[in-house]
C-alpha cells in the first residue's frame, strides 16, 4: 500500500485475452510483458494532463474513451474517501485529485505494475501527498466507508467475477454515497444496471453516447 508516494466518442479498448477469460493484467500482480513506459495526454474542460503508461496495463497507449467520457460527467464529489477501482495507471485518481484538494482518494488495483505507474501518476498531480492511498484489494481497511466509488469497471473479467466484485465494493458505500460507472453497451451495460437493480440499487443512466453508459449508483431508499 502506498500513501503519497505511499469531440467525438471512440470504440472501447480491445484488450488482447488470456486463459483467465480476460487480460492478464486483471487477475495477475506481475506484468505479462517487458516493461516500454510511455506518456499520454489527457485533456479535459478544466485540466490537462500528462500520464505515465506501460505495456501490460488497461489502456496504454491513450486513455481509454469511456473513461474520458466518465471524467466530463462526473460532478464535484462529496467529503470523505473516494475509491477508484481497478485504477490501472491512474486517470481516473489523477483527475480526482487535481480537481479538489484534500479529496482522500483510494486508488485499487491487483496489478504491481498498474499500481506503481498509478503512485507516480498521482504524485505528479497531487496537491498533497497525504490526498491520495494506492493500494491491493486487501490492503484497503475493512471499516472504510467511501462517499463515492468512480470506475470503468473491468468488465471482461467475466459476469461472476465482475458481480462479486462489485458487490463486495457497492456494499461499502455510505449510505447517501454514490458511485460513478460506465460500460459500453456491447459490453453489457444494459444487463449489468438490471443486475444491479436486482440486488438492492437504484440505476441513473446519466448519459448514452455511442454505446456508452454513464452510470449512477446509489442504495434504494437513499
């Protein structure tokens, strides 16, 4: 766990698949090809960004559109933590960190590589060093309660990885907090809102841009 260091709308990333139903780098801690870091540029109404990639994380050679999409909708956010989930190298936390500060975000990855590129991306835009926690699933305290979860969730996971997952997360939202996703249509945005629904939540579709869903999540009766 690290604290501190501690226009128009494009395709989804195809990401190439492994034997796990998925890419490797949502199940695996070590990359599953040589290290070629490189730079992106994120460009947004009210901040720019550059960010640090790598081969054998989500996304590496530009940051994806539906996470870009997610960014320009997504409203100021209340106090208290924020997670980032399946963070890969960090836009989503960048954004949210530059954008407030003293926002105390969380950034959760599986991935040693995704997780390192994410703690130098975040101390690059950070105000402060104690603003952000990088962090495994199981590093992250079982009594933190988030105001807010943001996500391009990992959906080529498989429908019961990606359920439990959630699940496990949805579950640790505050109890007027709300969480922030989108997923492209071809990739089961439709099928994922009524599982949801099914388990207790309440589905906003804030925006559908050519096939993406922006998502908003709260608990019924919130």
């Amino acid at each position: 766990m690290t604290t501190g260091y501690r226009g128009p709308v494009e395709q989804p990333e195809q990401d190439r698949t492994t034997e796990h139903s998925g890419p490797s780098h949502y199940f695996s801690p070590q990359a599953s090809s040589r290290s070629k870091r490189s730079t992106v540029h994120l460009d947004l109404p009210d901040l720019s960004l550059d960010l640090i990639t790598d081969r054998g994380v989500f996304s590496p050679d530009r940051v994806d559109p539906g996470t870009k999409l997610l960014l320009l909708e997504i409203p100021e956010l209340g106090d208290g933590a924020v997670l980032d989930l399946g963070c890969g190298y960090g836009p989503i936390a960048s954004v949210l960190v530059a954008r407030r500060p003293g926002q105390q975000v969380w950034a959760v990855d599986v991935n040693e590589r995704a997780l390192a590129l994410c703690a130098e991306n975040l101390t690059n835009h950070a105000h402060s060093a104690s603003d952000f926690t990088v962090a495994t699933p199981e590093d992250v305290p079982d009594d933190l309660e988030f105001t807010a979860i943001v996500s391009n969730p990992p959906i080529r996971v498989g429908k019961k990885v990606l359920h439990s997952m959630l699940r496990k997360w949805l579950d640790r939202l505050a109890p007027d907090g709300e969480a922030w996703l989108v997923v492209h249509r071809h990739l089961g945005a439709d099928s994922l809102s009524e599982w949801m629904t099914g388990n207790g939540f309440v589905i906003e579709r804030i925006r559908s841009r050519q096939g993406y869903r922006i998502l908003r999540v709260t608990r019924s009766g919130a």
